[in-house]
C-alpha cells in the first residue's frame, strides 16, 4: 500500500473511530514532518462570512527597478492580539505554547524547502498556498498562525495573501475593518505599485495583502498574465521572504487549482472526524501530482502522537 493510499485509509478510518494522523503526499514528494494541530475553537460565522519565468510586463519592470525603500510603503493596520488569542489564534506573545510548538514543526520543511537545498528541484518554493478540500476545516486559522510563527523567525519575513476571492476571511477573522482595496484592484489597475496595497502590522516582519473588489471572473483573474507576474514577482524581488497564499477550498470551484499552478509548496487542512476520504481524494487529484503538497490534520483530539520513520523527522499532534 502506497503512503498516499494509507494516508487516506487514516482519514476514511476516522469517521467510525478516533482519527489516526494523515501522511503528507504526494508520494514521491514529501514534508518532513508533517503536523497536525488540534482542537481549534470555532471562528464565529459572523466573523467569517465572506509560473515561473515570467518575463515583467513594463510597469513592473519600472517597479522592480526601484529602491526598496520607494517599493515597500504599507498602509499601517492594528492587529486585535486579545481577541486572535481568545480565537485560539497564534500570536507572537501567545500563552499557549503547545500551539506555538505545533506550528514550529508545520513551518520547519517549509522553510528548509524554501531555502535550503531540496531533495528535488523547487521552482517559487517561498510560494506556498494554504487550501482545504472542503469549506470550514480551518484553512484560514492555519494560514494567519503559520504567517505570524514564520514572522517570529529572526531572518524571515512574511507576506500573507488574501486570494480566497469568493469569500475573503482573513480581513474579517483580524478585524481590520470595511474591505481595502488589495490583489483584485492590483491585478486590475495596471499602474499602481504593490506597496500601495500592502498592509503593515505591528508584528514587524509581516505584512498583508487582502482580496480586495469583489470581482465576477475571479478564476480568470487568478489564471491571467498579471497574476504570472505577480507571483514572479513575489517569488523572487525578496529573497529572504514567506508568501502564504489563504485560497478557496479546492472543490468549492476552479480558482484554487488555478492558483496552485503558481505555487512552489501547497498545504491541505483536514478536518479530524469530518473531511470523508473520497472527497479528500478527490481533492488531491486536482493537484498537480509534481507540486510538494502536505496535509495538516486540523481539530485532531488529544493523545496522538506518531511517527513516520524518516530518519531525521518525527510527528506531533497536541491538543
């Protein structure tokens, strides 16, 4: 039995007993380790409502030419850090530090993927999307406490990305107030630079950029030249930067798997005793089977703790 087949077998298991870890896949790429974090509160729902060798077209030429000082100058936003603990959200002075360790261990590969050397050659590997087979299994909770545990990195900077354009969370879930223009309006307007359009927080290394306009044909504008570009851009203008991308769930509808063309590694949250094995299954298949893809087994009880046997990883799951 492959390890994509057992990982699955875990997942399927889980909905007539307690719910064993799920295996990273694809088979022939794998994190080292792979966690999964558990049990997550609930977001409230009114809170929640809601390629590389790209050659720059001449506008982002002119940007990427300018000094770094004149690129990066984000809109300042305050961060509620009270009330994204009480959500059971990651912040950088959190009192829980199970949590904190969880997250440690999901962030390790990721870096290490991203700027050491692979075991196989990684093309945007500072790219990496945050998605879920299903709606609700905590994908954007795993993006905004990953994003602030890389920020908590002495020489790593972040930059969290609002692509779930259907129904944006992470502006909601941080309170930051009525929608701000952000990678919709970017994607659109064809003149202004990125830097208008991030957000600064008070976690010093991490920035945000939001969704933006609502827009009709948000697949599109995810597959278009300028999102190439963008992610071109992203991937390779800061050489010491994370870019988490929090997109729509992968069969919610096409823009997910449009994005995930773009990205160098891609995370899939699953719900412990929820996510079924079939429609797990069925959202893998949507992925590139070269992409480095890993799963995050999200809400997991207390008590498991296990281990793949890779020689120099081990697996974690706390409450």
């Amino acid at each position: 039995m492959s390890l994509i087949e057992k990982a699955i077998d875990r997942v399927g298991k889980g909905h007539n007993r307690s719910v064993e870890p799920a295996a990273p896949v694809p088979e022939k790429h794998i994190y080292e380790p792979v966690s999964q974090v558990g049990p997550i509160p609930e977001i409230p729902s009114d809170l929640v409502n809601r390629g590389t060798g790209v050659s720059p077209s001449p506008r982002k030429e002119s940007a990427l030419r300018q000094s770094d000082q004149q690129l990066v100058q984000p809109r300042r936003v305050g961060l509620k850090l009270d009330r994204m603990q009480a959500m059971g959200l990651l912040t950088t002075d959190t009192a829980n530090r199970e949590i904190a360790e969880e997250f440690r261990v999901i962030k390790r590969p990721l870096l290490r993927n991203a700027f050491e050397q692979a075991t196989l050659p990684l093309d945007h590997g500072n790219l990496v999307m945050v998605t879920s087979a299903q709606p609700s299994e905590g994908k954007t909770f795993i993006s905004i406490s990953l994003a602030v545990s890389i920020a908590m990195e002495f020489d790593r900077t972040v930059l969290l990305v609002d692509t779930d354009l259907p129904k944006p969370s992470i502006g909601r879930v941080l309170d930051l107030g009525d929608p701000l223009p952000g990678l919709v309006d970017y994607l659109l307007d064809g003149k202004t630079d990125l830097s208008t359009f991030l957000l600064k927080t008070e976690i010093p290394k991490l920035n945000i950029l939001p969704a933006g306009s609502h827009h009709p044909n948000a697949t599109e504008l995810l597959a278009s030249q300028s999102m190439k570009e963008l992610t071109n851009q992203l991937s390779l203008r800061y050489r010491d930067r994370i870019v988490i991308f929090d997109s729509p769930p992968l069969l919610a509808n096409s823009q997910a798997a449009a994005l995930a063309a773009y990205m160098g590694q891609i995370l899939v949250v699953v719900e412990a005793s929820r996510t079924p094995q079939l429609v797990l299954k069925e959202a893998l298949a949507l992925l590139d089977s070269n992409k480095l893809v890993g799963l995050v087994l999200n809400k997991a009880k207390r008590g498991w703790i296990w281990s793949y046997g890779y020689s120099s990883s081990y697996g974690y799951c706390g409450s």
